[in-house]
C-alpha cells in the first residue's frame, strides 16, 4: 500500500479517472492517511507483521465514514476490522466505498453510535477520529473558519467517546490513535492530556518512521500536529 500525489494531468470527475471502477485506489488528503498508519504501524511494531499474526488482530475504526481510513487499515492486513459510524447516510457511502475498493467482506460495518457501542471482545488497536470543528480543513473549506461551532458540546462528546473507548473498546495492552481535523488545541492535545490524567492510559511517541515525509511535524510530546507547510516543495499547502 502507499500513496501518490495525482498531477495536473488527471482532471474532472475522479469517477472518470482509470481504475476508479476496478476500485484500484482511493481519494484521501495526505495528512488525513497518517492516523491508520500510525496505528498500522505501530501494531506491526508491538506484534510483528507476518500474517500469521496479523490475522488474529483486531481493529476499529471509530467514526468511520466515508472509509478512507478503514480502507487503510483493511489494505493493511488485520483479521478483523469493524468501522463505526452513527450517521446512517454517511454509513452508506463507507459502505459503497468499501464495495468499489472490494474490501466491504472484509469489514463489520456498524451504524450505532460509538459511545454506545460495546464490542463481543475487547479489540487490539482502535482509531479514534473524533468529532470536530474541522478548522484544520479551512484551506479547502473556508467556511468552516466563519461558523461558530458548538464547541462545549463537541468537546464533551469527544471526552465520552474517548473515554468509552479506552474502558471498554480497548484491550489492556492495546493501541489507540485519537485525531481531529482541528487546529484547536481544546480538541486535540487538551483532550489527550484529560485522557492521561484519568489514569489508564500512557502515550507512546510516535515514530519517524510511522509519519514518512511528516517527521518535522512531530513535537517534543512526540504527538503530531500538521499544519500547511510541513512538506517541501509543492506539497507545502498539505492540510
């Protein structure tokens, strides 16, 4: 698996573009590939990554749609992967994606919402890419700077689902990655601080070698913050 950067010389409807309908590829913005690969990563790195292995690992994929990072962590080998989503529309796109990609067999689809949901046995990695205000997507969605989210209720329900996950999604041992499309810290390294605080969790720096191309975005917590112009050269506007 791995990324490419489509040029100037594909342009229209992506729909139109080859492979679209063999369901070779995926649309995803460079930065939003990063959390699956970390967690990826990171259980290749505690468990090994033969197959062997990785067909006894269980993962989720919180707040799932549209699919592109249970498609990543689906390409990436675990046994079993169960994305979650509590929009019923949403579900059905991560759904028709997850078919396009010929991967939906491979994957428990679950409309519930995840604060809710309790899995038949504790899981051995989860992502958790919470609910946001999404102003790390201003550079292409620049309305979503002139709205005035609700962002005492976004941030508790970013602490319950959290916290859910960690006490009963989790397995003791097992690895969780939280991401927003934030730039605000209340959302993001204030509710990992809040999650550490409680007691049973710890973090683990991330890697260079999880982020390729993004290890200048590591900061000295060893967590990841991307902002526009950590990558060189035409790739500086990455969001």
């Amino acid at each position: 698996q791995g990324s490419i950067r489509v040029g100037t010389s594909l342009k229209g409807d992506v729909k139109s573009w080859p492979g679209y309908d063999d369901g070779t590829w995926w649309v995803q913005d460079a930065s939003s590939t990063l959390p699956a690969l970390v967690l990826s990563q990171a259980l290749y790195d505690k468990n090994g990554s033969d197959e062997s292995v990785l067909s006894d690992i269980n993962v989720v994929d919180m707040c799932a749609a549209p699919g592109g990072k249970t498609a990543a962590l689906l390409s990436a080998g675990f046994g079993r992967v169960t994305a979650i989503e509590a929009n019923a529309r949403r579900s059905r796109r991560l759904v028709e994606n997850l078919e396009r990609l010929k991967l939906s067999e491979k994957c428990q689809v679950v409309v519930e919402e995840g604060q809710n949901w309790i899995p038949s046995e504790k899981v051995h990695g989860i992502l958790v890419d919470v609910p946001c205000s999404a102003t790390g997507t201003g550079a292409r969605r620049p309305d979503v700077l002139r709205r005035d989210p609700n962002l005492k209720e976004l941030l508790t329900i970013q602490e319950i689902l959290t916290n859910h996950c960690a006490d009963n999604v989790l397995d003791e041992g097992g690895l969780m990655v939280y991401a927003t499309c934030s730039i605000l810290k209340e959302e993001s390294e204030d509710q990992v601080h809040k999650l550490i605080k409680r007691g049973s969790m710890e973090t683990l720096p991330i890697q260079p070698h999880e982020v390729p191309g993004f290890e200048g975005a590591i900061d000295e917590n060893g967590w990841l913050r991307v902002l526009p112009g950590v990558l060189k050269g035409d790739l500086r506007s990455t969001d």
